[in-house]
C-alpha cells in the first residue's frame, strides 16, 4: 500500500532531511513512525501525499506515484493526512463545511456529501456539531474535527502527524480508541511511543532522514537504542 | 467584548428567513445609498430604517449596543473637529480664529447619524446569517473569487494571530516587559511584529498544504443552496427602494 525506495529530499536551502528512506507498509497496517526532531518524519509524509515534489519512480502510495501530475491529482481521495496542528488544518468557518470541503472538491453529488460528512462526524463522535466553529472547540475536539474531514474523503491510506499533540489525558485516550477503530492502512508519525504501542503493529524508527532499524512494538521497550536517537522507552 | 461576529448564533427573524443573496444585494444597495446623503433630513431617516431592520432582524441588543458605543468613541474627535471646519451659515460662536456655525453642526450630526446607519446596517446584515453563507451568496453575486476566499481565511485566522500575540504579551509581561517610550521598547514591539508575521506566513504554509491534501483546486465549494422566493424579491425591492428615495429626497434639497 505504501512503497517508498530509496527516497532522498532536500530542502532549498540544501538541508537532506530524507536520505535514502526505504519502507513498506502493506494493506491494513497500522504503523508508527517514530524519531526525534528533525528525523525527517514530517518531509517523509509531505512527500507521500504529493505536497513535496519526490523523484519519480521513489514513491508509491495506493498504487499511485506522487511525481507524476496526473496520478498525484489522484491522491487527495486515496491518501488522508491528519497534520500536527489541527487549526492548520481547521480553516472553513464551521466544522460542517470544514468536513464537507474534501468530498466538495472530489465533485462529488451534495446529498452524499451530506452523507459522508454526518457518517464522518458519527465516526468521531461529533454527531450533529455541524454547526459550531472551529474556534470555539477543545484541543481534542479540533483533532477529532479534523481527522473527521479526512475520514469524509474515504481514503486508503491515513497518514497521522503527531496525533496526541496538544491533547490532555482524557483527549489522548479517545484519541486512541478512535484509532483503533479507524479502517484501512494507517501510517503513525509520533513521540509518544505509548500512543504508538498501543495503536500499531509496527515501528519505523528514524533519524537524521535515514531508516534506522524497523520491527515489532517491542523495540519500544530498547531503552539504548531510544535513549540514542532521543526517545524514552515506554 | 468580542469582535467576533460568529460568537452571535443568527436568530430567527423575517430577515434571516430572506434568501443570502437577496438581502446581501439589498444592503449592500442599502448602504452605498446611506454613503451618498448629505442632508441631515435624508439621513435621520436613513438611521430610522437602519434601527428598524435592527427590531425586525432581531438583533441582539446588548450585541449592537457594544459596537455602537465604540464606533461613537472613535467618532468623538471627528464629530468636535467638524463643525469648526465650515464656514458658511450662521456664526453661533467665535473666538479668534475659531467659529462655530449652523451649518457646521448639521455637518456634524449628518455625519454622526450617516455612520450610526451604516454601520447598523452593516451589523444588521452581518448579525442575520452565519459569515460562510454570506460570503458564498458574494460569490454567486459575482464577488471576486479571491477576495471571498481571503476574507473567509482572514475571519478564521485572524482570532488565532490574535491568540498568539496574546500569549506573547504575556510572554513578555512576566520578563519583566512593560510598555515605554524607550528604543528597547520599540525594537521589541518590532521583534514581536516580526514574529507574529514569520508565525502567519507558516501558518499560510501549513494551512496551504493541509488544503491541497484534500485536493482543493482553487474554489471553494459550498453545500449552501440559495433560493430565490417571492418574498425575497418583494423585501429587496422594498429596500431598494426606500433607498432610492432617501438619495432622491437628499438630491431635491
């Protein structure tokens, strides 16, 4: 489902910030992707959902390769990205129009508009906030908001950006219970390695824009190797 | 007191019943025509009609009161200034170079009651439907699509700039920082200026990308549909023109 090779980026001003990133994340896999600072985790979802330009032939995400322009139009209903900050991603007035601002834009008709926006708000228990804004919610009310107007698109593929950001205890439970109850193949970038153990299968450990090693759950509990690359066990 | 008009939920009311599109060309027609008087008459009864819409839209009155009693403090300077800059009519007072007149003072109430139905006009208007469906009855009004686009973006944003330069005051309160005339009190504000702007151009980044993710194509589209009734018709022909009359009223004198 997602298929990157040797993926190398840099920034205009010549920062490498992915150096040759090779992952693999197969249909239905919840995955973390965990680092310090400036392991590249962000660039590496950037790329994957077509907003940073990758080489051709390096990226392929739901059977679809972000460089080529015909198929990286594609995307937006394949690939869902929940970003670090909500009010980036929270910019319609309300939370219904918000929800509705993807499934507008893949043409879709009004009333399964409609549809998936009520289906999408129900999936993260916001049923009938349509109305209220986005200035007046919670921390966790924006991320489930937010994560709402990606779910709306139906995509394959989420992509989560440091989803705890910002979120008290309380916030950061339901968060994972939403995860857990979210389909399709999930893609888990975070910090907080207990969020990622009890939502994913797997771990992508990076740094400095390389793959550092990948496994099951249980390197979390690798006290050296974490304390290396600037984590905590959990 | 907020400036935030969408922390007022839009009450119901014959005028927010009206379709968005009517009624925001009726009082845009309503306003630019209130913009024209000149005449104390035309105008007193252009503030009559405004605070009427006011009663009919069931604008909430301590919601209005808040704003007009601001908009009459920043009036305060213009409305002393301007009857001393006439000088036709009859002099009422003079000393030296100073002279007040009757003309002078009508100017001043004119303008004070011009800007009170302007700005209630405009309040009314604003009060009567949620922003976002305002502005989308802009765009089928033939509005700029960029220009709807950048005061949608704008309402949002603004309140979180707002926010963060809050939180910065703050910041800088508990270093110690206190408002003077000072040059390290001016580079600061600079400083603190500078920031807010690098902060809103990454946010405009951010907000960028998270929009092309959901595949935005330069258009914003809406689920808001309009329709157009009789009474749609009946209450912009009605606006317009009592409009009309008060400009044609205010041309005759």
């Amino acid at each position: 489902m997602i298929d990157v090779r040797e993926l190398r980026f840099a920034y205009p001003d010549g920062r490498q910030a992915l150096d040759g990133v090779t992952i693999h994340v197969t249909a239905g896999e919840s995955v973390g992707l965990i680092g310090p600072n400036g392991a590249g985790k962000t660039t590496l979802f950037l790329c994957l959902c077509g907003v940073l330009r990758a080489p051709p032939g390096s990226i392929r995400v739901a059977g679809l390769d972000p460089a080529a322009m015909s198929e990286r139009k594609q995307l937006p209903s394949h690939v869902g990205v929940v970003f670090q900050n909500p009010d980036d991603q929270l910019f319609s007035s309300t939370i219904g129009e918000d929800v509705a601002f993807g499934p507008l834009n893949l043409h879709l008709p009004a009333d399964e508009v409609r549809k998936r926006v009520s289906e999408a708000l129900d999936r993260v228990g916001m049923t009938g906030q349509d109305d209220r804004v986005p200035f007046h919610l919670s921390g966790g009310e924006k991320r489930r908001a937010a994560i709402a107007g990606v779910l709306a698109m139906h995509p394959e593929v989420l992509l989560l950006d440091e989803p705890s950001m910002f979120l008290d205890p309380r916030g950061r439970r339901e968060l994972i219970r939403l995860i857990n109850d979210l389909p399709g193949t999930k893609l888990i970038a975070s910090h907080d390695l207990a969020l990622v153990r009890d939502t994913c299968s797997r771990v992508i450990l990076m740094d400095s824009g390389r793959v550092v090693t990948e496994g099951k759950t249980e390197i979390l509990k690798d006290a050296a190797l974490m304390d290396e690359h600037g984590l905590e066990a959990v | 007191m907020s400036l935030n008009p969408e922390h007022l939920a839009p009450r119901d009311s014959i005028l927010a019943r009206r379709d968005a599109r009517w009624r925001l060309a009726a009082f845009a027609l309503a306003i630019f025509g209130t913009a024209l008087l000149r005449t104390p008459g035309p105008s007193a009864a252009a503030l009559c009609l405004a605070l009427l819409f006011v009663w009919i839209g069931r604008v909430p009155g301590r919601w209005y009161r808040d704003r007009i009693t601001i908009l009459l403090l920043a009036l305060i300077p213009f409305l002393v200034v301007a009857p001393f800059t006439v000088d036709r009519g009859e002099r009422l007072w003079e000393w030296r170079f100073l002279h007040l007149t009757d003309v002078g003072l009508l100017f001043a109430v004119t303008l004070a009651m011009k800007t009170v139905a302007l700005v209630t006009l405009a309040l009314t208007l604003l009060s009567s439907a949620p922003l976002h469906v305002t502005l989308a009855a802009a765009r089928k009004l033939g509005v700029p699509r960029l220009l709807v686009q950048l005061t949608l973006l704008t309402y949002r944003y603004v309140f979180l700039l707002l926010d963060e330069l809050g939180r910065l005051r703050i910041a800088l309160r508990v270093r110690g920082f206190r408002n003077a005339m000072t040059a390290h009190a001016y580079r600061t504000v600079g400083q603190v200026t500078g920031t807010l702007l690098v902060r809103g151009s990454d946010r405009a980044e951010h907000v960028a990308q998270a929009m092309r993710c959901r595949g935005f194509d330069g258009h914003f589209h809406t689920l808001i549909a309009f329709r157009t009734r009789p009474a749609d018709v009946l209450m912009f022909v009605w606006i317009v023109g009592v409009a009309g009359g008060l400009v044609a009223w205010d041309l005759c004198r």
